[in-house]
C-alpha cells in the first residue's frame, strides 16, 4: 500500500470520535477534501463534500459515518474513580484491561478499564461474566477532588480506546481502533480524489455522517441535505475467518476481496445496484464476497428510505474484531473496495440511475 494511503488510514483512525464528539475527525476530513469540492455540513456536524461532475444530477451519495464506538463519563466516585457509559455496542467481555482516553475540558486524561481484582472474588463467582456496569475507569486520582478539579472530569466528557495504528507482520494487514467506519470516511475522501482530473456523469457527495452508531441519526439529516438519487454506504464487514466460526454465522474473510451486502439488519439492497456492482467486479477482476448480515444496521437503514426512496447499497472492507478496541483490516481487500467505488461512481450516469428505479 503507498505511503500516503497508509498516512490517511492512520490520520483516521487515530483521531478520536464518538458518537456526539465528531468534530476532529470532520476536520481531518475536510482538509483532505478542501480544494476538490463543496463543503459544506448538516445542523447535526455530518460533512458533506459536493464534487460536480458533467451533471448535477443523478447526486450519488458515497456514506462513511465518522463516529467510533466509546464511552461517556457517567459519575465520578469519592475515591476518583470513573464509572461509565456505553456509546455504541460493546461486548463486555473485550473491555476489561484495555486503556482509554478521557476528552476533558483540561486535555486528554489517561485510564484503565478495571474491576475488583479476582483474588477478592468467591472461587465459584471467579468464572462469570464482569459487567460493564461493575466495571469502572481508574484514571490515578487520588479522590474526586482531583479527579475533577485537577483532571477536569466531568460527566458528559467523550472517552475513548487507546489503539495505535499498526502495519503487522504480514504488511497486508492493518492493525488499529475505529475501522467501523474511518474506513468507509477514507474510501468517501479517496473516490474523490480518484476524480481530481477524471470526469463523471453524476454529482458526487462524499458525506462523513454522525452518530450512526447511536441509532444512524446523521444519515437521517444528511439525506435531507443531500437529497441523493442513488447512495453507496461505505462500511466494514464482519470477517467469519477466525477460530470457531461457522461459515452459516460469516464466510466472509481477509484478503478475499470487497463485501457486498445482500441483507444487513437495516436494508435490503437495491437489486439493480446490487447486480450493477457484481457486474463490474466480474468485468474489472475484482474479488467480492456476498454476505448477510440479519443484526446491525447501516446508514442505508435510513438513507434507503428517505422521501420516496434511494436506491441504496452497502460496500464493505472485512474487518476481525469489530465493535472492540481494534480491528484488522487487509489492505488489498481496502484497495479493491476503493476500485469498484471508484468504477460504480463512473457507471452512475442518469440512464444507469432511471433504471434502478421500479
């Protein structure tokens, strides 16, 4: 992967943001479009980047949400420890130990995810499941005195993992926190800049939308901003290809190209898009995977559904360990997801866009 690509995903993934505290990573956003196309943004802080094309419309709408699964501070003890809240889904069992960053209005605080130490627990209690709720952040302080005073805790304040972007061993695979979704917030910013000196039929909207993962809210208002003909939701996909997972559970895996979503639990793709985008991976030699994916939901739950509709489809980079302090991504499958955005942003011309439509 070139060098500048590999700066972009790690720009990305290593500003912070959750759901409410996207601000930062819509900077990086917008520096990165600035000069290529109109910016401008929704009253909730989705970004939206305007590119026209030969024609205004159809406006393809390319959708990567900005926001990262975290944490809110919920209270803060006598003792200064953080007691906290869920921002997104998170599995209980991915939380213990792993450090955090808690966003005050003093700097960034650094923490541990912690609990009472199993040496104090019953033996035949040892073995249970730790819940979040009886989990709690030691941040160092030595009361609450200093933890809000000094520290500048308070609640309300963003938390958020502590995850350094890695190229592994094996250099095709990337190590960091926040793929869901920076990933698809890059391939928006990348099929731009594909189309620098590159015509297109269409108006291209490259849109970095917020609070997706608290019930999609800012492909709710972005839409309307955009009001879009046809929209490319640019997101990760769950990999299946780790230890006791059954391929009827994910049969999708690295290295084996984009993900189409046939089924995901907010949308059932636009079939004429759907067959569209097969068609061009099979003519450009581009390895895809069809999958489904009944739980979750995307910003085309909301997006498909706007006004009187909008032919929708959801594009994937396979991901391990989604929804936990870091995942892994292959940057070859990242490469072959930005070519057919890329090819469907060029085969999205009025006719093609008509005929997705019953």
């Amino acid at each position: 992967m070139k060098k500048s690509r590999l700066e972009l995903l790690r720009e990305l993934t290593e500003v912070n943001g959750v759901p409410g505290f996207e601000s930062r990573v819509a900077e990086v956003m917008r520096r990165h479009v600035e000069g290529l196309a109109e910016v401008s943004s929704d009253n909730l802080g989705s970004l939206i980047a305007t590119m026209r094309g030969a024609a205004d419309r159809p406006r393809v709408m390319l959708v990567g949400h900005m926001d990262e699964i975290g944490f809110m501070v919920k209270l803060i003890t006598d003792q200064g420890f953080v007691r906290f809240a869920p921002l997104g889904g998170w599995w209980d069992q991915v939380l213990l130990g792993q450090r955090v960053t808690i966003e005050t209005s003093k700097g960034q605080i650094p923490g541990l995810i912690g609990c009472k130490a199993p040496h104090l627990i019953p033996g035949d209690d040892r073995g249970k499941l730790v819940k979040k709720d009886d989990m709690f952040i030691d941040v160092g302080a030595k009361d609450k005195k200093q933890a809000t005073e000094q520290f500048g805790i308070r609640p309300g304040d963003a938390i958020v993992p502590v995850s350094p972007f890695t190229v592994m061993a094996d250099k095709d695979r990337l190590l960091a926190k926040a793929w869901d979704d920076r990933v698809g917030v890059a391939l928006a910013i990348e099929a731009l800049q594909a189309f620098r000196r590159k015509r297109h039929p269409n108006t291209l909207c490259a849109v970095g939308t917020v609070q997706e993962e608290v019930g999609l809210r800012g492909a709710t208002t972005s839409a309307v901003a955009v009001e879009p003909d046809v929209a490319l939701v640019l997101e990760t996909g769950v990999a299946g290809d780790t230890p006791d997972v059954k391929p009827e559970q994910s049969d999708v895996k690295l290295g084996a190209g984009v993900t189409l979503f046939v089924l995901e639990g907010s949308a059932i793709p636009n079939l004429r898009l759907r067959d569209l985008a097969i068609s061009l991976c099979e003519k450009n030699k581009l390895d895809y995977q069809l999958a489904l994916l009944p739980g979750g939901g995307t910003d085309a739950g909301k997006i498909h559904i706007h006004a009187r509709g909008v032919p929708s489809l959801v594009l994937g980079v396979p991901t391990r360990h989604i929804h936990s302090h870091a995942g892994i991504i292959s940057a070859k499958d990242y490469e072959t997801t930005l070519k057919l955005v890329i090819a469907l942003c060029e085969a999205l011309d009025e006719k093609t866009v008509a005929g997705l439509r019953p």
